[in-house]
C-alpha cells in the first residue's frame, strides 16, 4: 500500500515538475523530492525529506494558485505515509 502511495506522489511531482506555468526554481525543488522519493532509502527517511524540500517552496509568491494547491495536496499524501 505505502509503494502505490509513493509511486502516485512521485506521478504528481514528476506532473508538475514538467508544467511550464511553474516558475523554474519550484520545478528544480519538486525534481529534486521526486529524486528523494524514488532513492533506495528507508520510506520515513525518504519522504521526510522530500517533505522538507517541498515545503521550502511552498510559500514561494511566484507559484501559479493551482500548483500551491496541488503540491498542498502531495505534502498531505507524504505526511500520511510516515509512521
């Protein structure tokens, strides 16, 4: 259960990350806990981290309305999954 959660965050942030409406540095951010996501390290591990990186540009003013919403959405999906 906890890898098909994984695997439909990891789908999300990849979406995202390849939307041009999204500023650069956001798309380099949701890239980068998409990597976090798909390492070979301990699940609470790996998605703790990729919750810190995506939450540091989660208040970022340049992002587009529908993407703070969906990436809120992600956050939520992630934070369900540690223990």
């Amino acid at each position: 259960m906890q890898n098909n959660k994984v695997g439909e965050a990891i789908s999300l942030l990849d979406m995202l990350s390849n939307e041009s409406s999204i500023p650069k540095n956001i798309r380099k951010a949701l890239s980068d806990a998409k990597q976090r996501l798909e390492s070979n390290e301990e699940l609470n591990v790996k998605v703790s981290a990729a919750v810190y990186i995506i939450d540091s540009i989660s208040d970022d003013i340049n992002m587009p309305a529908h993407a703070r919403t969906q990436i809120w959405g992600v956050v939520s999906m992630l934070e369900s999954m540690k223990i």
